[in-house]
C-alpha cells in the first residue's frame, strides 16, 4: 500500500510528546513491511539547525482565504528505500523558536499555521504526482485532511484514497475563532453542530472525528474511554455515533532506542540474567539528582510534562508526609508553574529524599528509567502512555493508575501466581496512590518476589513489529470499503 502520513512532529526532527515518538517509529516499521510510506512534517527552526541535508524539491501554493501563501516540499533522507520524508518549508509560519508556542501558551495563529500544514500537504500529492491509497492524519494539526478529502478535494482523481484519523490526546482540540472559516477555504454549510462547530467555534479535531473513514485511539481502553463524558471532552456524543468506526491499538516501543543492553545514554548495560549494570545506574542517578546514596532504599522515577493531567495533584499531596515512607523520590520535567514551584519547594524541605530538576534532558531521561526501581504514572487519563513500557524493558517496575494505555499495559502483580508486571490502582485519589504505592514498597522487601517481578516485565515485548500488523489490517479494511 501507499501510506500517506501527516503528522505535526517525528523523532528524531520534532519533538514536544510521544506522538513524535509514534510518528518517527511506525512508519519505519510500516516501511520494513514492505509498504511505500511518505511522511509529511513542519519543517520548524530547530529541524533547520540540526545540519541536515534539506533538498528542496518543489514549491506548492496554498489558498488562505483571499491570500495565496507559498511553501516548499524538501527532501530528507530516511535511510529506508520505502520510506520517504518531506519537509513543509514556510518560513513565516515554521521557523520559530517553538513548534506550537512557549511552554503553557500558543502562538495565536496556530489555526492558520496548521489549516496551511493540511493544505499544502495535499498539494504536495499532486505536486509530487503521488498516488495514495490511505491517508494517515494525526491530532488537531491534521484533521482537516479528512475534511478537505471529502469536500474540497472529493471530485479530483487522486485523492480517492481512505482515511485513518488517530486521536492521540483528545483533550487537545485545536479549537479556533469561527472567523477563521473562510481561511478554511470550506463553506459555511460545514459549520454546523454535525460538522465543525462546537459552542459557536472551530473545531478543527472534531472534523477528523467527522470526516475520516475510521478512527483510532493509542490503546484499547482509551478507544472506551473517550465514549464517556469523563474523559470525552465534550466530544463524546460525536465519538458515539462513530462507535463503529472506532478502534483501538495500542502504541509500540522502539527498541532500538530503548534498551539497557546498548542504551548509549547509560554507561553501565545490562539485561535479563545479568543486573548487576542496574545497580550501578541507580549509583549514578541519585549522584546526578544529589540525592544520598541509599542502595537499600527504593528509588522512585518519574519524567513527565508537569500538568494535572499527569496526577500531580495526587502526588504533591502524597509527598508532603514523605517521611512516612522509605524511599527516594526523582522528578524530571517541566510544565504548569504551580506544580514546578511544589516539586521544587519539597525538595528543599526534604533534600535527602526527593529531587527536582527543571526541564527535559533524554540522557537523564534514559538513566531515571535505568537506575530507578519504580517509575510513577498516576495519570488521570492516558491516552497510551510509552514510559511505562520503556520502564518494563529496564527492570523498572511501573505503579501506574488503570486508565488508557496503562490499564493495556499493566497487569497487577499476583503474588500466588507470581504474574502480573507492576502494580495498578483505579479510584483518583491520594489515598489509592498510597495504598498502592505501600504495596510496591513492601514487595521491594521482598528480594525474590520482586526479582520475579521485574523478570516478568522484562520478558515483556511492546516492539512496533505487532503495532504495525494491527495498522496495517485497519488500513486494508478502510481500502476496502472505500473502494465499495
């Protein structure tokens, strides 16, 4: 198959969450299974500076309302014969010092930046004299190509293709002015409550909710999730009527990327059967958080934007009596000031206990998850969730809330059968945290159980290899009743 890929950032060019991470690995994967991929991105200011070769190929002209905007389609090197990747040039709208704006802000024209994005990526198909038989569209930033491939581009033979449009977050929405309609280029017959509108705005998420051929969610519980007005958004009724075109597949992991064995952010490797690394990892991770140096207490990891979404405010109250527990506490992100100001306040009252560093670093990233001995994900949703995965490869026990993608991943440690992989708890609260959070401890007490513990995780497999198979049946049943 043709696989047309839209997407607002990709490792290793962009990167603010993990839908980067899915966009730089499953196309790879899609590639390795014998399918033609070509995945389309921004290309921003930090991609500019990385010194890639950068080729330009063509340029594309976009209507924007009453104005043409121009753009250039440039070619970067993939390294994979079925994989082809191609930067959106338009410098007014990409070359700025962040992708979407400064931390906890937007840019305020992040609509017309992205309305431009989906435009001038089905340009570049007729430019580049593409033939695509699905079209891949992630989040708020590209949802519109499912609109415009329905509308405005319905009649013209090359854009015949389905459509797959995968939510990643739904609680990002890409909601707009409704003055921006005409920017569209759609009519306003499409801005209706069965359509775009929603409470008078532009939803630009809601019309690839809309408009595409079928629906995905980044896990399985997720996918059931959404369906309630817990976690739907106010988009849930929409969700609803699209129930059977709804699916769920749950994110994979890159390998490659992320493991002890020859993890090149980590000088002390390790695997199944030979641990010894991992202490060492643990030695250098409290050294480099100026924590004391206690072996024989567990170490507790945590890299996470810092938002409530995350379970922060279940956390900053747990560790307010930290002296109840025995155990070391490390946090690493950035995000919402009030809770880098609590992280950062009661690690000046317990600095032998809890450490806070600002920001996002992947090498300390990748030794949090190398030399902690559990990693924390309370979330109050998640949509798929990757650390809790990566963590299982490094012999790092996850204690996640069951939500998402955790719920998928995560099997509750069952001491009579000596299975399960990590340690869940469901109700939102302090007190649930706690209560599971007692029980790892005292497992931790344990030395044989928890070795069995950790065993479990790390025989775990979340490769791509198996997401890929999944995308792939999804793709081939869209073609199919597209092409009814």
């Amino acid at each position: 198959m043709n696989i047309l890929f839209a997407v607002p950032e990709a490792t290793p060019f962009a990167k603010t969450g993990g839908l980067a991470d899915v966009a730089g690995a499953l196309p790879s994967a899609l590639a390795e299974r014998g399918h033609r991929v070509h995945l389309f991105l921004p290309l921003y200011r930090e991609i500019q500076e990385q010194g890639l070769k950068l080729n330009e190929i063509t340029t594309v002209t976009v209507p924007l309302g009453t104005t043409q905007v121009s753009g250039s389609i440039i070619k970067v090197s993939s390294g994979h014969p079925n994989l082809s990747i191609s930067l959106i040039r338009q410098d007014d709208f990409f070359d700025r010092p962040f992708l979407y704006g400064p931390p906890e802000k937007e840019y305020p024209d992040n609509g017309i930046r992205f309305i431009f994005f989906c435009r001038a990526i089905l340009e570049a198909v007729a430019a580049l004299d593409l033939e695509i038989d699905i079209y891949h569209a992630h989040d708020w930033q590209t949802a519109l190509i499912p609109v415009y491939l329905k509308t405005l581009y319905k009649d013209r033979p090359r854009y015949q293709g389905g459509s797959l449009f995968t939510i990643h977050n739904l609680g990002y929405q890409g909601i707009q002015d409704k003055k921006l309609m005409p920017i569209t280029g759609l009519g306003w017959e499409e801005f209706t409550f069965e359509r775009l509108e929603f409470f008078d705005r532009l939803n630009l998420l809601k019309g690839g909710l809309v408009y595409a051929d079928a629906l995905n969610t980044v896990s399985r519980a997720y996918s059931r999730e959404i369906l309630q007005a817990e976690f739907g958004f106010g988009l849930e009724p929409v969700l609803q009527q699209r129930r059977k075109d709804l699916y769920g597949i749950l994110n994979g992991v890159d390998y490659q990327e992320w493991n002890p064995a020859d993890d090149p952010f980590i000088s002390n490797h390790f695997r199944l059967g030979r641990m010894t690394g991992k202490k060492s990892c643990k030695k250098k991770l409290t050294a480099a958080f100026n924590l004391p140096d206690k072996n024989r207490l567990p170490l507790i990891g945590m890299v996470s934007r810092l938002v409530t979404q995350k379970g922060f405010d279940l956390i900053l109250p747990l560790l307010k009596k930290v002296n109840e527990f025995r155990a070391q506490f490390i946090f690493l992100g950035t995000g919402e000031p009030e809770i880098e100001e609590g992280l950062t306040s009661l690690a000046h009252q317990h600095p032998t206990q809890i450490a806070f560093r600002r920001g996002y670093d992947n090498r300390l990233a990748h030794l949090i998850e190398a030399g902690a001995d559990i990693f924390l994900m309370p979330s109050h949703y998640e949509p798929c969730g990757l650390n809790q995965m990566y963590s299982l490869r490094y012999g790092t026990v996850p204690l996640v809330r069951a939500v998402g993608g955790l719920d998928d991943s995560i099997t509750s440690f069952d001491r009579e059968n000596l299975s399960g992989n990590g340690f869940k708890f469901s109700a939102y609260t302090t007190a649930a945290l706690e209560e599971a959070l007692n029980e790892a401890l005292q497992l931790y007490q344990e030395p044989r159980l928890w070795n069995k513990l950790r065993q479990n995780g790390m025989r775990n497999d979340f490769s791509w290899s198996q997401s890929a198979v999944k995308y792939e049946e999804l793709y081939e049943k869209i073609k199919k009743s597209v092409s009814k």
